[in-house]
C-alpha cells in the first residue's frame, strides 16, 4: 500500500511539474450569452481563444467548446471547462486531469462488518485533439487514461453498497472496482450540413456508446467527489466500452445518436484490450433548451454485461438533466445533475437507481453534495436470495456532503485540501451486516487544472 501511495504522490508531483511548464493565456471571462440564433452564433465563434484561433465543440463546428463532455454527450453551455489548451499548427488540443490522494474509511464506527478504509490515488488524464477539415469537416481525437491499477489496486476502493466487475474471478462488492489503463481511444469526424445541422461518426476502442448522462468523471457536479456513483452500473458503466461506434445527427439544439458497442463490461486484465463484440445497440436524445440546461433519454440493450452472469443480458434505460449556471466573478458556478437509470433483465429482476447532486463553486472554495437512492438484489450484494426471500429488492439511501479548499497553487495546477462524509441508510434488512445508518468519510488533496476562460 505504501508503494501505492508514493507513485500515486509521484504521479501528482509530475502532473503538476508538466502542466506548470505550459503556457495559458487567460483573458477576462464575459457573461454568457443569450440563446437567440444571432447571439448563440457570436458565443459559439468566440468561446475559448487561444491567440486569434477558437476552439469549437468536438462535434460541431458551430457549438460553443464548453458543451463538450464524455463521448458525444452534452453539457450545459454555461458548464464550467478545468484543463490546459495549446495549438501547434493547425491542431488545437487540450489536457484534462483530476487527482484525489486520500485517505478513505467507509464505516467510521463500525456500525456493521462490510466497511473497509485504504490510502489510495484514483485518477485520470485525457487529452484530445481537433482539427477543420476543408470547408465543412472536423476531426478530432480523445485519448484518457487512468492509473487506478497501480494507485488503487486490482481490488478498487472501498465504498459501501457499491457493486459490479470482478476481481481474481469474484464479484466485487462494497468495492469501486479500478478503471482501465486505457479507458478511451476514440477518433471522429462531423461534416457540416449548416450552421444549424452536422452529422458526425465516433469510433472508440475503449469508447464511450450514446447511453446515459455525461459520465460521472466529467460531470462538474460531480468533479469535486472521489466517490463513484452507487448507481454507476445503472447509469454510465458503459463510459468504458472496448469497441463503440456512434452515428449522430444534430440540428440546432436537438442531437439523436444511435451506437453499437460491446455489451460485456472490462474484465479484470486492466492493460489489455478486450475482445470488441458489436452485440449491443442504443440510442439517446439529447436536448439543449437553454446556455444553462441539458436534457437527455436513452434506452440501450447491453449484451451479458457480467462476466459472472453470461447469460443474463440487461435492457437499460435513462433519462437525467444537467443545469449550469455561469454567477457573477471569477470561477463562480453552480452546477447539478438529476439522474435515473433502470435494469430490467426479466419480471424477476428490474431495479431503479436516482442521483441528484449539486456543487457550487466560488473561486478557491467548493461546497457539494450527492443523494442516492438504489435497488439491488441480495445476490449482487454477496448473499443468498433464499435468506431474504425469493427476488428480494433491498433499497439503499446515501447523502454525501464535502468541502474543499485550494491550499495553493504551481502554475497552472489546483491543489485543493477538502473532506466529505457520507451516510447511508439501507432496507431494514440489511441492518444486521452494515448497520442502521452506517457512516463513511475521507480526507483528500484534489490535483487539477485551472479553469479555461475565453
């Protein structure tokens, strides 16, 4: 654990190191704009400069940079955007990391027998690339990579009622299982029909299918949150996806997209590539009301997702809505997510997951928070179906409130010093082996770039 530990402190020092040496020109932010055609042009043109060259969506010449999320997915205009961009040539590209070095105990007066604490690094990098191809063409790249494997271990972090993939070919549970090394290598290219329509083409091997709401890593509510979503495996496990292809079309603020992906999950070899399947299928709707709101609505077929369960395919569906809002001054943003996502796999086996989080940050101070409500099976959480009764659903609440503070700063990298705790709140059921209101917490310096201004 301690060899885990000073690669993980190696790692942040080299981060740091690297994106310190960058050169960031920040200019003063302006006030967003208004949706109106005319004015959502001007935003759209403007947004992120760098020198005289803007950075657009990366899947739309004509969309403001700050929509850009996890896959093809959609954030609010008015979402805050924490990386390094630089251009070299015709290229523009962009580094986005998060690193949480902390000390975490998931059952602080041991209420029950299913807590465990570690001293762990989860993290990840992405960087990614675009370029204009001819009048009307756009390509771009998005590599991300995780060190999980190393800093976290093959077994993940503990976090209580957490469930799905496995480790030494036993499920994991109560455990946030690591996230592969290569956790997306994408490329794709949109063609331009007007300034209101594109149509776009997106292939990853690992990628990220048009399913579910911005993946929890790149939601900025939930940036500030080491923690994994309870209802990751109902809502956006399928961030990671080892062969993805996406078509989409988007005209003005309307986007549809369907894929076809690889249904199993990453097994528990985090260096390898996984074999691609192509036996999955989903589409997503996706709508931008406002420069403040992001609405979408998927259903996806996901072909014998665990490895334990091989012939158990899951039918999924999600609906959820982003809020961002730009407040007055420097870094100041109030930002949320309302999440729900359904597994049916028969009559016998259908359970709900909610999320609603919410953070606000004020320059160098954050406050936020995170609800969940969660149905699992007996069997998912590691006991047997007989002793709860045949088909038992056992709900789960847990309530996360944190903090944090920059302590300083190295260039252009934020090094924040911030604690949360968590209490849950599971089926009577249950009390026996995690306790009445079982409570966790953590300690945490969060590594991270600076905010990007136009």
């Amino acid at each position: 654990m301690k060899k885990k530990l000073y690669l993980g402190f190696v790692l942040i020092l080299l981060c740091a190191t690297t994106a310190a040496a960058q050169h960031e020109h920040h200019q003063k932010q302006k006030q967003p704009q208004d949706t109106t055609k005319h004015k959502q042009h001007s935003m759209q043109h403007g947004d992120m400069h760098h020198g005289s060259s803007p950075m657009s969506h990366a899947f739309s010449r004509n969309l403001p940079m700050n929509r850009n999320a996890s896959g093809t997915g959609w954030l609010p205009d008015e979402s805050p955007m924490y990386g390094n961009m630089f251009h070299s040539g015709d290229w523009m590209f962009m580094l986005h990391y998060n690193i949480f070095a902390r000390y975490n105990n998931q059952d602080i007066f041991e209420s029950g027998n299913r807590g465990d604490s570690q001293f762990d690094v989860p993290n990840w990098f992405m960087f990614m690339g675009q370029r204009l191809v001819g009048e009307r063409g756009l390509f771009r790249f998005s590599t991300m990579i995780s060190l999980d494997p190393i800093t976290v271990g093959g077994n993940g972090y503990p976090l209580l009622f957490q469930t799905g993939e496995t480790f030494n070919d036993k499920p994991l549970i109560d455990r946030q299982h690591p996230h592969d090394l290569f956790s997306e290598l994408s490329i794709g290219y949109t063609h331009m029909l007007s300034e209101d329509a594109d149509v776009f083409l997106y292939l990853g091997y690992p990628g990220e299918p048009a399913i579910s709401n911005v993946a929890f890593m790149h939601r900025p509510s939930a940036l500030n949150n080491p923690d994994s979503p309870l209802g990751h495996h109902w809502q956006d496990a399928t961030h990671i996806t080892f062969g993805v292809a996406t078509l989409g079309f988007r005209y003005h603020n309307f986007k549809l997209e369907g894929s076809s992906f690889t249904g199993r999950e990453p097994d528990e070899e985090r260096y390898d590539f996984d074999k691609p399947r192509f036996d999955s299928r989903a589409l997503r709707l996706t709508f931008n009301p406002s420069s403040q709101w992001s609405l979408q609505a998927s259903t996806s077929f996901v072909k014998s997702p665990e490895v334990n369960e091989p012939d158990e395919d899951v039918y999924r569906s999600t609906a959820s809505a982003l809020y961002g809002k730009k407040l007055a001054g420097d870094n100041r943003f109030f930002t949320g997510s309302a999440n729900w996502g359904f597994n049916y796999v028969d009559a016998h086996h259908k359970e709900h997951s909610f999320l609603l989080e919410a953070s606000l940050q004020n320059d160098r101070f954050s406050v936020y928070s995170r609800y969940e409500f969660i149905q699992k099976s007996a069997e998912e959480l590691g006991f047997e179906e007989e002793a709860f009764g045949h088909d038992e659903v056992l709900g789960v609440n847990a309530l996360t409130v944190g903090a944090n503070r920059q302590v300083f700063e190295i260039g252009t990298v934020n090094f924040n010093l911030g604690a949360q705790l968590s209490l849950f709140r599971p089926d009577s059921q249950l009390h026996p082996y995690y306790g009445k209101l079982p409570l966790s917490g953590q300690v945490y310096l969060r590594v991270f770039p600076k905010l990007m201004v136009p």
